[in-house]
C-alpha cells in the first residue's frame, strides 16, 4: 500500500541522488533510521552507491529502489516513511505521472512495491524540499555527492579500438571489451553491456558514430513489455522477477515478432 504525508512509522528512510554534468557520474543514498520499543532513535543504517554515467532522476529512484529493497528484506507489517526531494519520482509513484525514461528501473521498483504489499508493509511517502536545512535531507544528499565524486572519469570514456568501435572496461569481468551498443526507444538513451559477460557496463555518449551503432540493436519499448506481460499473464503464466527481466531483454524486433504470432491465434 502506497500513501501520502501520514506520520506514524517507527522507521523513516530519507532517500537521495546525485549526478555531475548530468548525465554524468552519479551517486545516491539513504539513510535508515529505527525507532526503538521506547520509542528513542536506535540503529542507524546507511545505504549509498553510484553509477559512472547516469542521470540525476535515475540516482534519485535509485535510492528509493534500495530502500524498498532494504524493506522487504528487514521490514514486515510496519508502517515506513520514505522522503524524497525529487517530485518526478514521488508523483510518478503517487500521482501515476507517465513514465517515460528508466523503465528498467521502473520495472524492477514495481516489482518490489509489489512484494511490500504482499509483506503488509505500509509505506508513506513524504516530499522533503532540498537544501532547506532539513539535517538528514542534507546528510543524505551529501551521501549522494560523495558517491558521485567515487566515479572514476576514466570508467566512462571509451578507449578507441582498431575497428573505430569503443573499448569499454566491465567492472564485473574486468575485461576491457567492445561494448555491445543499443538504443532504448523510450529514454532515446544508449546503453552499453559487455561483449564478454553480458552485464550492464554504462550509458554512452551519443555521438553520431554510437547512435549509429545503438539503432543496429533497438531494445523492447515499454508499450511492449507491457504487452508480452499482459500476453503471458492471460495465458495464466506466473511471471517472476526473473522472467520480466528475461523479457526486457528482447530486442523492438523480437518483441514485435512474439505479439505478432499471440494475435495471429485470435
């Protein structure tokens, strides 16, 4: 269950991102604090992160992903508050505001919402105004800052390879690879995963040359996801975590191709 400014939680969470050029390196944070049984301030915990090339509402949902996250893995049948400066990403959640960027994110954040509710964890989210001398908003976005600024400037630049194609360095296998490029039709961003591992590298900068690249691979629209879900729950699937993130990584092409041969069978 998802409400509005109703202050009676034993644990608030302030959440917060950060981005330097924006897109640029980014970084967020959240602050967990826990009331005890007699009701003083107890445990304080702090979650924090960052990404090389990023944008600031991404770090912003971020932050609130990994308080969800840290909800459904320590919380049940409590109320929280969550605070958040960002409008975009309170409304989006509120107020239903259409969702046009970040839709993995968006997707995964849905997920987790959803295992709140099943937990019976009530959560209240809260719009804090930045840099308004609020201590643990202005604490958090410090956080923020600082992950940001842990971003190495090297990680995001791509090193020219002998094909003209950019050479990025995954941080997961180590390897320096020609990243695998596609253009995410929603954002109009590029991405980058690793030719060797699979994983998500960063987000490219949209030169000609990467552009060019990016729309060889056109990844799957959110209309489409939301199609191929609605598809497969109708044919009584139970769709896990896993299987949506399967689905997101089919291409515009072969998403097409799925929901052309579903409607071909009515």
């Amino acid at each position: 269950m998802v409400r509005m400014n109703s202050h009676s939680s034993k644990i608030a969470i302030y959440t917060d991102g950060s981005c330097l050029n924006n897109p640029g390196r980014g970084g967020y944070g959240a602050i967990i604090r826990q009331m005890n049984t007699k009701g003083a301030l107890g445990d304080e915990i702090v979650l924090r992160g960052g990404e090389a090339v990023t944008t600031n509402n991404r770090m912003e949902m971020k932050a609130i992903l990994e308080a969800v996250k840290w909800c459904n893995n320590n919380v049940k049948d409590e109320i929280v508050d969550i605070y958040s400066d960002s409008s975009y990403v309170l409304n989006s959640i509120t107020q239903g505001w259409k969702k046009k960027a970040n839709i993995e994110l968006w997707a995964e954040l849905d997920a987790e919402l959803g295992k709140i509710m099943k937990a019976g964890i009530k959560i209240n989210w809260n719009w804090v105004k930045g840099h308004a001398g609020n201590e643990i908003n202005e604490r958090v976005d410090k956080i923020a800052v600082e992950e940001s600024y842990k971003q190495k400037e090297t990680d995001v630049k791509p090193i020219k390879g002998e094909n003209g194609k950019g050479k990025y360095n995954c941080k997961k296998c180590g390897k320096n690879v020609n990243g695998v490029l596609s253009f995410m039709p929603d954002s109009k961003m590029i991405r980058v995963d690793c030719s060797n591992c699979g994983n998500y590298i960063m987000f490219a900068e949209k030169t000609n040359e990467n552009l060019k690249l990016a729309l060889e691979r056109i990844l799957i629209s959110k209309a489409q996801l939301e199609k191929i879900i609605e598809i497969k729950k109708n044919r009584g699937e139970n769709l896990t975590e896993a299987n949506i993130k399967k689905i997101k990584l089919l291409k515009k092409d072969e998403a097409d191709g799925f929901i052309a041969s579903e409607q071909t069978l009515f």
